[in-house]
C-alpha cells in the first residue's frame, strides 16, 4: 500500500502530513509528522500542489488558510475535533459584543470561522509567550479552559476570561492512573500536555505540548517517563529513544477521531482526489489574519 501511495505522490506532486496522534501506518508514510501549526507551516513552505493531510478537520482548514492555492485533502472527513466543536460563533460574537476592551486569542483547535472572529492564533507551546506579548490587559482564551487556566497561572498580572472547553481524551486522564503507576515504578518522570485537568499538571515535572514533550524525554537522561497525553505520541518516542521506556496513564488516553484515518484511507483519498477542504474566501481571509499574527508574536 504504501509503494502504491508513493507512486500517487509521484504522480500528483503530493506531500502526506500525518499529526502525531495518528495510527502507527499512516505515520509510517508520512512525509512529515509533528503537531498541528508543524504541519500547516510545512505544507505553506512546500513546493506540492497536493497536501494530504492526516488529522483532524480544523488541521486540514489550517492548512488550506495558509496555503489558498493548494489542494489539501482530509483522508477521513467526519474526523472532527470535539474541543474545536465546543465555541458557538453566536455566543463569541456576544463575548466579542460584551468585552470590547479584550484581546481574543483563540488555540488553534477552532474552526475556520472562529478563528476569523479571534486576534490571534496561539498553540500550546507558544500560547504563554504571544500572550505575555499582548499590550491588551484583559484576554479572552478559548477554547481549552485547562490550557487557559495553566498559562493564568503564570500571567497573573492579566485578566483571563476562560471558555468552558475541554479535550475529552487529555480530560479523561487521571491523576490516580499517575500515581498508580509511580507506585510501581521507580524514578518515573512524569510529562503532561496543558490540555489536562490541573490536578495532573500539578503532579508532573513538565508540562508541555506535544512537540516539547518529545524534545523533553529526548533531551534528557532518565529512563522512566509517564507520557500524559494521546498515546499517539509514544511510538514517536519509541522510536527516537529506544533504551528509554515509555508509560501511558492507563487506557484512555486515545482520541476516537485521530485514529479513524487508516492507510487505505490515504491511499484512496489520494487516488480518487477525494475529501477536497474548501474554505469561503472571507473567512479563510480573516482566519488567516489571525494565524499571520500568531507567527509575528510568536519570534
């Protein structure tokens, strides 16, 4: 499957993006495999005319924002993001109506259209930064209320209004699970993505995104790590480490809709040109506004 996808490739001038959250077979044939701001910025700076993405639907619409003139497909089209689900544009044009005198700065797990409404763009790991640059003393964050909540607790002098949202896979790891697992074993660091409940940031040794978990466990020298997110990102670090091991917080820390793509998936996508993302030209404008801003906060 994968010489024929490699064949398809050739034939289309294609580049496949696969999010670390993704099967072990499609990250296998991937081009290029990283977070979700990684992937659109790859495939902007790319010379392909196609781009087929392996994620989730707002990566897929992130990737086509940044990059109008190419044709991106989505393997899977109902992968959708819960998280990014959460916003109603009508309740944030409300908020947008009732706090004119705040920033909005929106993760990059929204929709299209939400990120046309928002200033700013941010990702986990540059999140804290683009926010401590804001001249505005009172942000509104959505819509990941334990990202939020995290990066208020190191930006004490500002007013962050936080939406209720939340990731129901980064939710769903527990504290116990952790513990559990330090009972058993021995010198275990533990590493947490900000998208989880405070009670398990609270008990980790780093706290990062997905991208500065994988540089943290590779960039040190232990030899137990707990990686408190989706479990995706374990065979990455497997990989890149193999004398080091690896634990997940128990069974649940897997995203439905990262693992519905399969690698005849990709292959059929790319073959029969299949799952074409569009985005209305207005608001991909707007949208892209917000994501350029993140990239000049963000140096």
């Amino acid at each position: 499957m994968i010489d024929e996808i490699n064949k398809l490739k050739k034939e289309k001038n294609a580049l496949i993006l696969a999010h670390n959250y993704q099967l072990l077979e499609v990250i296998d044939a991937a081009d290029y495999v990283g977070d979700s701001f990684y992937l659109s910025d790859i495939a902007k700076k790319s010379d392909k005319d196609v781009i087929v993405l392996c994620g989730v639907h707002f990566m897929a619409e992130s990737a086509k924002i940044l990059s109008p003139e190419k044709t991106v497909l989505l393997p899977v089209v109902d992968a959708g993001c819960p998280l990014a689900d959460m916003v109603d544009t009508d309740k944030l044009s409300e908020y947008k109506a009732k706090h004119t005198d705040a920033a909005f700065v929106c993760y990059i797990n929204t929709t299209a259209e939400v990120k046309a409404l928002c200033d700013v763009v941010v990702t986990s790991s540059n999140a804290l930064k683009i926010i401590k640059k804001l001249d505005n003393k009172k942000i509104v964050f959505l819509p990941d209320k334990n990202l939020g909540e995290y990066i208020k607790e190191q930006v004490p002098e500002k007013e962050i209004i936080l939406w209720e949202g939340f990731c129901p896979t980064h939710k769903k790891i527990s504290k116990e699970s952790i513990l559990m697992l330090k009972d058993e074993i021995k010198d275990l660091v533990v590493l947490a993505h900000p998208e989880c409940e405070k009670d398990v940031r609270d008990i980790s040794d780093f706290v990062g995104s997905t991208k500065e978990i994988i540089e943290y466990a590779t960039n040190t020298n232990y030899k137990n790590y707990v990686i408190a997110t989706e479990e995706g990102v374990i065979h990455t670090l497997k990989r890149d480490n193999p004398h080091k091991n690896f634990y997940a917080p128990g069974k649940t820390a897997t995203c439905p809709n990262m693992k519905k793509t399969r690698i005849k998936d990709v292959y059929e996508s790319l073959l029969y040109m299949k799952h074409e993302i569009k985005v209305d030209k207005e608001v991909a404008d707007k949208a892209r506004r917000a994501l350029e801003n993140m990239l000049l906060l963000a140096r």
